[in-house]
C-alpha cells in the first residue's frame, strides 16, 4: 500500500507539493493524474525517497522508502526509462540491480522474457528504441516482485501492441494483489486501465475517486431520439424533466433517467429510436476539474469550417 499523509515539497520559494494526502491500495490500478507542474514526479520521487519531504510523510508498506533493506522486493518503480548507461547490455543492467537486492540471475531471465526482450538480452542498451527502454525499465521494476509498482508515463514510445501490452499488464498486477500507481497524461488510456483516479493541481488533492463515479459526477444526461420530437418534448417536460434540443431532431434530458424516460413514452405510445445515457469523457471530466490548475496553456485554433 502507498500512503501520502499531509505531504509538502519546497524547493526554495517554490511549493510543488502542498499538504497532499492519499491512499493507493492494493488489488487497484490508481491513475495519478494532474496538469505539467501538479507536482506528480515530486510526489512520487519523495515516494521512493529520491527527495525529502518538508514536512508529512510519504510511505510504502507502512515504511519510507529509505528504511527499506531490499526495496525491489517491496517496491518497483520506473520513472526515467532513458537512464540507463548506454554501453551496458541489457541482461547486465538487470543482473546489476539484481545483485544490489539479492536477487538471483534466473529472475532477471524470467523478466526478460516477460516484458519481450529476451531476444536482445545481449545487446546494448544504446541501440535500444524508447520503446524498447520503456520494456526494460519495466522489467526492471518488476525484478524483485514487489507487490508496489510505480510508473510515470509507461506508455512512451510504445507502438499499439505495446501500449495493449501495457495496460493488460497493469491490470493483471492489480488482480494479483498488487498496488499499482500509473502517472500519466493519455486519458484515453487512463479510462481503459485505471479503477481509482488520484488527480493533483498546483501539489494539492483535487480528486480522489473511482473512474465510474467521476463518470456520473459529470453526468451529461440522456440522448432521445424519436420520430415525434415535439410531442416527446412536451411529455418529458410535463413529466419534470429539462430538455434540450439537438441540431440533428434528438433532445438531451436532465432529470430523468433512461427507465423513466422509456417508461412515459411506453405510456403514451410515443415510439423511440435511441435512449443513451452519456457521460463526460475522462479527458472532458479531467479538463473541468484541472481548469484552474493549468499553470502552462494556449488558447484552441478554430478549425476553418
């Protein structure tokens, strides 16, 4: 488990990382998400004992990382795929951090293989692709089999079957038992791997929520679709709901959810083509809730029509 308790981070007159406080527990994916500047690496360096903390606590397992004795096998983290000495070969990097936590050479095979690189083992890490790194920093973190994996932005250069790859990976972790803390900026991934979302603005909580109910918070309502769009909108009115129409003839509902709706144009015999429920996107929900927190932003070009 990760626990963040009133965490603060001053570098000089800079605060990154403001009285933060959360819970990463085990058996989830844990999204930590938050604009450029939101204090995510901080947070996560002071996690692995990179940089001290000014004040509160940031503990792994109930410890700091730095009280530790083997942390790979209590925690496995990739934070910077690309440093890496170059001229060292892959299976020697891995059997380094290996030997630094008394873990055996056969792991360092297993992991390998696991994370597809088996067949470079030999090769040096300067001719590797960022994609390529990115498997390797994995493995890396997976060498000890810790039940606490940290990664920031797994994903980079990642080609589809790579990021496919990725996100099974991470929830089959999770459903080991494990606690798995991802910080990325790709909502679209987020929304397909993570169960819990941790999202930071300016070093402070913002949200800390599963990914289904940030969706019904930014609830958008209900999309109707009928032939007899008039007389649907005056049964719906009548019926409480507020209504919206569409450019295309559909109308969006508040008030009333999918049951009643289906229900009041059963009773009146008004025919329906479509009822959709529709929620923000994580990316839309993610905008509301960080706009106030972006410190770096340009204004949106309007695409010629």
């Amino acid at each position: 488990m990760i626990e963040v308790r009133e965490l603060t981070k001053r570098y000089g007159g800079t605060t990154a990382v403001d009285h933060l406080s959360f819970v990463v527990r085990p058996g989830t994916v844990t999204g930590f998400l938050g604009p450029n500047g939101a204090g995510k690496s901080t947070t996560m360096r002071v996690l692995l004992g990179l940089d001290k903390a000014t004040s509160g606590a940031a503990l792994v397992n109930g410890d700091r990382y730095t009280a530790l004795r083997r942390p790979m096998r209590e925690v496995g983290a990739l934070l910077d795929a690309g440093a890496v000495q170059g001229g060292r070969r892959a299976f020697d990097h891995l059997g380094w951090l290996a030997r630094s936590n008394g873990i055996g050479a056969r792991r360092v095979t297993e992991v390998l293989e696991q994370v597809g690189l088996a067949g470079v083992a030999r090769k040096r890490v300067g001719g590797f692709s960022l994609g390529m790194r990115q498997r390797l920093g994995i493995a890396a973190a997976l060498l000890g089999d810790p039940g606490v994996l940290m990664f920031d932005e797994p994903v980079n250069g990642l080609d589809p079957d790579g990021v496919r790859w990725i996100r099974e990976l991470m929830r089959a972790l999770a459903a080991d038992g494990r606690t798995v803390l991802i910080s990325s900026h790709l909502m679209s991934e987020m929304e397909l791997t993570a169960d819990r979302l941790v999202i930071i603005g300016r070093g402070r909580l913002i949200a800390d929520t599963s990914v289904r109910e940030l969706a019904d918070r930014f609830r958008r309502g209900v999309l109707v679709r009928s032939p007899r769009p008039a007389e649907l909108t005056a049964a719906l009115t009548a019926a409480g709901g507020a209504v919206e129409p569409m450019p295309d003839g559909a109308v969006t509902v508040t008030g009333l959810d999918v049951a009643a709706i289906g229900d009041m144009a059963a009773a009146r015999g008004i025919p329906l083509y479509e009822v959709t429920s529709h929620s923000a996107s994580l990316e839309e929900a993610y905008m509301e809730l960080t706009a106030d927190s972006t410190e770096f932003g340009a204004p949106l070009e309007r695409q010629a029509s």
